[in-house]
C-alpha cells in the first residue's frame, strides 16, 4: 500500500504544479495506484468540503492561494507609476492579493485592461503579495461593459450601447453602485460566465443621462477605455514646470515664425515662416522654417508626465472635449507656441530649389516668439485681398513667401504623386449645451494645404537627418495594398467602366489616374471609398518600410509632440543625434522601441474607433428628429444582413436591412462586394445612387436605418413590417440594371474567372 500524502502535501502540489491539477496528476505524483485511489478521492473531496480546493473541470486548486502561473488584468499605474494587476483566477474568501508587475526591458508596453498570463512569486511586502513577470499578453480584456440599467426586483440588467450588440447583462441588487432606472453606466463581468444564462455585472461607475447631449463624446471615451482623467502625481509635475529659457538654446526670437490653426484650437504646436534664399546657386529657391514645441523639455524619460504621456499615447478628439495625452499647463501654455510669448522649440531650417525639391536641412533647439496666432480662414482671406487688421502688416514680409514657397511644394507634390483621395472631412457643430446645430464638410483652403505641404517636409527631413546620424526612431509606416484588395478594387473599377493599370509595380500614380478618371462620371465617391478601403491601415514602426500612400520612402511623425507620443520619441532622437544637453532619448526607449510601436500604433486606433463612434451618435442625434424624411445618397457598404447607404447632405451611413430588400435571396458576393437578386438578377454595388426614407435613428448606439425607395434613379418596391409596399422587390419600370452596367459586371466577371484559371493552372503546374 502506498503512504497517502496529508492534506498539507496536497495543497502544496497543487499550488506548485497549477497545469498538473486533475486526481490522475496528483496520484501520479504520490505514486497512489489500485485501491488507494479511492482515499485519495475522500481526501480531494474533504478538502474540497472544507473550502481548501475548488474543483473545476475535473481539476483541484486552493482558492486561498494563486498558482505560480496566472491569469492577470493590468490596472492602470498609481501614482509612482507602478503597474499592479488583479488576479483573474482569484476564488478565495479573503481579501483579493496585490499583484505588482515586475517589467524587463523587452516587454511589450501593456496598458489598463490588457490580460496577460504571468508567472508569480509570492513575496511579503507591504503593499503587494506576489511580484509578477509577464510570459505574454492574451488580449485586452472585454470584460467590460457601458450601457442603460434597467431596474428590477432583484437587481437589474444592463442593455449595453454597441450597435448590434443584444446581449444583457444580469446586475444583483448588492452590486448595482446605487444606479437609477434608465441610467448610463460603466460595469464589469461579475465572476466567472457560466454555460447558460445571462453574464453577470456589477456596477462600477455612473456616467449619468444618456440622452444628454455631452453624453455621447463620454460614452465612446469609457466604452473604448480611453483615460481621462490625469493622476495627482501628474498634474503636480506638470504645475511645477517653469517656462524654458535661452541658455543652450539659438535665439530665434526676432524670426516671424506664425502659427495658423483652426479658428477654435487651443494649442499651437507648430509655426512656420519662409523667405527666398540668398544663395546665388539657388535661384529661385526658398529657405522654410518650422518650428516645433519643444515638448522634449517638459517630458524627460522615466517621468510621471513620460509614463502617462506613453500610456495614452495620443490626444483623443471629440466635437464637445479633447482628452489630451498631456496636461493642460503643459499642451495649453508651456508647450503651446501662443502669441507674442518665448517658447522652447525644436527648429527646421530647409532649403528648397525652385522646383520644390529639398536641397537640405539643419535643426536647431531654439527660442522663439511668434509675433501671430491666425487661423486658415482670415490667411486665406488676406491671400484672396481681403486682409485683416492682424494680417495686413504680415501680408507682404510672411504671408506671401509662405505662399510663394508653397506653390514650388506644390509642383514637387505633383512630380511625387502621393494618392489623392477625395473625401471631405465632416464638421459637426455644437451649441453651448452640446446639442448638435449643424453637420457640414469642411472647407479645404490653400491655406490647410500650405501647412500640410510644411509639415509632410518637416517629417522627411526629421527622417533622414536620423537616417544619416545613425540614430534609433519610429517611422511612421504606410506599406502597400495586399494583392487580394488590389484585384477587388481592379473588379470595382471594371463594375464602372474604369480601368487600373497592371501588370506592374504599382504606384500611386496609378491610383491617382483611376481617380481622376472617375472624378469625370458619377463613379467618383464609389472609387474613391474603394480605393481607401484598399489600402493599409499606417503605423508605427523602428523599421523603415516607406509610406505608400505620400509616396515617401523615409517618413516619420516629428511635427506634433503635444498630441502623439511618436514624435515626442523623434524629437528625443533629434536631441540625442546633435549632442544637444539632456532629456534625449534614454536607453529604455531604445531597447522598448518595438512595444512602444506598437503601443501607441493600438492606442491611435482606440482613439480612431471612439471618435468615429461618437461622430456617428451624434449624427443620429441631428437626425432622430427626422424619421420619415427621404434623403439622397450612394451605397457605401455591402453586407451578407444589407447594405449601408452614406447620405450626401450630412454623410451618416446607414443600414437598409437586407430583409427589406424584397420578396427574393440576395447572393452576397464578398469578392465583388455585390448582392444579387436569385429571382430578379438585380445587382446592387457600390457607389449605385440611393433614395431612402429614414425609419430609425438611436442616438445612444448610433445605429441609423434606412427603407430604400429609389435605386440608380429607379423606384425601388421594398418591404416594411414583413409586407411589400407594392410587386416583390422588383425596380418599377426597367427589370434589372442598365445595360452598361450589366455589360460592365459581366466583363469583370469574366476577368475574375480568367484569373482564377490561371492561378489553378499555376498550382497544378
């Protein structure tokens, strides 16, 4: 008979070999075989009556005790900039364990909510039980939820806000935070989800009204985990820095660098100012200048300021709030080139021939004063003659070289050809209670595009100054099309009777020349919205691999450091590459560039997802007061459930069910991004001309749905409330698309048959 191990040796096993759990495992370890098996099981069950083990899955482990390898969520630092975790597989009666994690230096960067498995040591010190060291990250956790609770008897439920989301949560009356009936709250998974049933939440925050206007830029910031909220430690370093001054610095005080921004912005990270070159071997030729906050001075490596700034990321952009990646002391006043005052800077001297090509650059860490702060609109306006009180004086000594040196980037543009997409950028304003007022596009003035031309240049010459110095940097990376987007759009472009050159490298020249095409029929939105679903999403990387799409082969972020993290990193090269004195970039920096690229590429598209989401809440706020008006608009979207429509006037997208559609099956074609009638043989694609009726607008979702009444200028017979308005789906008058479509489609058909031949070919070859 084998000696049976006490209670003791049990626990121990268990909490040492957290993978090696099951009776079998633990029998194999005592060597416990025949008989003795069924003591082994009357131990195992009074430890488990006892409340040592829990038994999950035909396992055993000790609730009190977490095992060497865990399952963690990251909290967010405290005010020493610690990062601790929760232990996801905590089931004890006691008071949860502090977890700190211990970071070596080629750990991925994690941020608040991300899940990693750990391996943990127990240690007894006064604020954490066990030290952690990251194995890998899982994932960001979803464990979260932002919705409306809905009070009950016992508890209450959570109807979560995301668009198609119909899962409730259950809420008990002992975890409901004191929430009202109908109020928007933030709540998290309450224990583990069982197999049936609905998951459980509780509580953790109260967000208020949902129907609130300033609600909505609030919840995507909570649904989407953007912080906002700065720590103690954070603010008080920021309130005690003091304004930089000239000592290691050029003087460039006396330079009339401007700023020109939009009419309502609050900080002003860049300034520029041109003038000809006085070089006889450059004639025709422009001197620019553009100067930088110097952000580099206030946010040195391993700060409070440093980790938070790196944790954000980014500045987040909502219509009512901006949720900065720096304090206000800082991204508002120091850091902010205001009229009239010095600023630390870090300056570009570039010179450019006449043609627009850049001859070279040199960088200065600098002072400088800027005598103005105006907006695109009144410099377009002086431009056009039609100056103000503030820029009449400047018209002819700044206003005017910048102008003239523009025009020569602009030719060097044109030479270059980056894609040109058309796509106007929404504008959505708001009145002092943060109802929406109007949603317009916004105007594209010579003025956006001079500073836009400025920094493009300012970011290449940042680039390859740090190529040259053989410095570590993040470049900002735009790879591009995979071939497979490629042939969909080259399917698009036949569907209307364009074409898309191959049999070649491509280039972006080649997608500029599909799109003037369009520009000249009615295809233009459909090719444009096309070709930017084609491409790459841009990131960051230490790795140089170009930007596509500006057609740049070194390129990275230099020009805006008050609002991504990225070019706080090149601007601590730039320091680092000239031996300027301190706050460089620090060795930590260098050896983390792979995760903080990756971080803040994660952190860009958070922020993207959460500003997009609250454009589309607050566009179905402006039009939940409308339901019943017909709009007109094009097809932007084909889906296998229906496809969405983008409204000229106001450019909402929203969904016509595929339900609705008509009394017939719809192919979806995902390749050709197609749906087909099985009776009809209509084809609905991108880009067709729309009228719709509007039949639902939910402000707190964001979710718009549409009833289709009008197809490429034909009456179109759909169904509402499981009844046809009128015949089964079919377009009155012609029976199907018109004959250049049909003749279109059936071209492109043939060509994706062609190449699925040969590449069969290929492979059997």
């Amino acid at each position: 008979m084998s000696k049976l191990p006490t209670k003791a040796d049990v626990l121990d096993w268990i909490s040492a070999n957290p993978t090696l759990t099951s009776k079998r495992d633990i029998a194999k370890a005592f060597g416990i075989k025949g008989a003795d098996r069924i003591d082994l099981k009357r131990i195992l069950r009074e430890l488990e009556d006892e409340g040592h083990l829990e038994k999950r899955h035909k396992t055993y482990r000790d609730p009190d005790r977490l095992p060497p390898v865990s399952v963690l969520q990251v909290k967010a630092p405290d005010d020493n900039g610690d990062l601790f975790a929760r232990p996801l597989e905590w089931h004890g009666e006691g008071v949860e364990p502090t977890v700190l994690i211990i970071a070596r230096a080629n750990d991925p960067a994690l941020g608040e909510g991300d899940r990693i498995l750990a391996r943990l040591q127990v240690v007894h010190h006064a604020d954490h039980n066990y030290e952690a060291r990251l194995i890998r990250r899982i994932g960001t956790s979803p464990r979260k939820v932002v919705g409306i609770f809905r009070k009950g008897a016992e508890g209450g439920r959570i109807l979560p806000i995301d668009k198609g989301s119909d899962k409730e949560w259950t809420v008990s009356p002992d975890a409901t935070g004191g929430a009202q009936d109908g109020e928007l709250v933030e709540a998290e998974q309450a224990g583990p989800k069982g197999r049936m049933g609905l998951p459980k939440a509780r509580i953790v925050l109260r967000l208020g009204d949902p129907t609130a206007p300033r609600a909505v830029s609030l919840i995507a910031i909570h649904q989407h985990g953007i912080p906002d909220d700065f720590p103690e430690q954070v603010l008080a370093e920021a309130d005690s820095m003091k304004p930089a001054g000239l000592k290691g610095r050029t003087d460039l005080r006396e330079l009339p660098l401007i700023t020109i921004d939009p009419s309502d912005a609050r900080d002003h990270d860049d300034a520029v100012f041109a003038e000809p070159d006085e070089d006889p071997q450059n004639e025709g030729g422009h001197v620019l200048w553009v100067a930088i906050a110097d952000v580099a001075h206030y946010v040195t490596p391993g700060s409070a300021l440093d980790r938070e700034a790196k944790m954000r990321g980014n500045s987040s952009y909502f219509p009512d709030r901006v949720v900065p990646m720096l304090p206000d002391r800082l991204s508002g006043d120091l850091c902010s080139l205001h009229e009239g005052v010095p600023r630390a800077c870090i300056a570009a001297r570039i010179r450019i021939d006449a043609e627009g090509n850049k001859l070279g650059q040199k960088f200065y860490r600098a002072l400088m004063r800027s005598p103005a702060s105006l907006s695109y609109q009144e410099v377009q306006a002086a431009i056009d003659g039609q100056p103000n009180d503030k820029c009449g004086p400047l018209l002819e000594p700044v206003l005017k070289p910048l102008y003239a040196a523009y025009a020569a980037l602009r030719a060097a543009r044109e030479r270059r050809q980056p894609l040109d997409l058309d796509l106007p950028e929404r504008k959505i304003a708001l009145d002092e209670d943060g109802k929406v007022t109007s949603v317009n596009f916004a105007d594209r003035l010579d003025a956006h595009k001079l500073i836009e031309e400025f920094m493009v240049l300012a970011n290449v010459a940042a680039a390859e100054t740090l190529i040259a110095k053989d410095t570590p940097l993040l470049f900002r990376v735009h790879e591009e099309p995979p071939v497979d987007k490629l042939e969909s759009l080259r399917d698009t472009a036949q569907a209307a009777g364009l074409t898309l050159a191959k049999g070649q490298v491509l280039k972006t020249r080649h997608l500029n020349q599909l799109l003037h095409q369009a520009a000249k029929t009615g295809e233009a939105e459909l090719i444009n919205l096309a070709t930017l679903r084609s491409m790459t999403q841009a990131y960051y990387s230490p790795k140089n691999f170009g930007h596509f799409g500006l057609a740049l082969q070194n390129y990275a972020h230099f020009t805006s450091p008050i609002r991504r993290y990225s070019d706080l990193i090149v601007h601590r090269a730039l320091i680092t590459a000239h031996k300027w004195e301190g706050d460089g970039l620090s060795q930590e920096d260098i050896e983390r560039l792979d995760a903080t690229a990756q971080h803040i590429s994660d952190t860009e598209r958070r922020s993207m997802m959460a500003e997009r989401d609250t454009t589309d809440r607050y566009l179905a706020a402006y039009l939940s007061d409308r339901l019943g008006a017909e709009f007109t608009g094009r097809v932007s979207g084909i889906a296998k459930f229906g496809i969405f429509v983008k409204l000229d006037e106001t450019g909402a997208d929203g969904l016509v069910p595929i339900g609705t559609l008509g009394n017939e099956y719809f192919h979806f074609d995902r390749d050709a991004g197609t749906l087909m009638g099985g009776d009809t043989g209509r084809i609905i694609g991108l880009g067709m001309r729309a009228r719709v009726k509007l039949v639902e607008a939910a402000p707190v979702t964001g979710g718009i749905a549409f009833e289709l009444l009008e197809l490429d200028d034909e009456e179109y017979e759909s169904r509402q409330g499981g009844r046809f308005s009128r015949g089964k789906g079919r377009p009155r008058g012609k029976s199907g698309p018109s004959p250049r479509r049909k003749q279109a489609k059936a071209k492109a058909k043939d060509a994706k048959t062609k190449r699925k031949v040969t590449r069969q070919r290929r492979s059997k070859g």
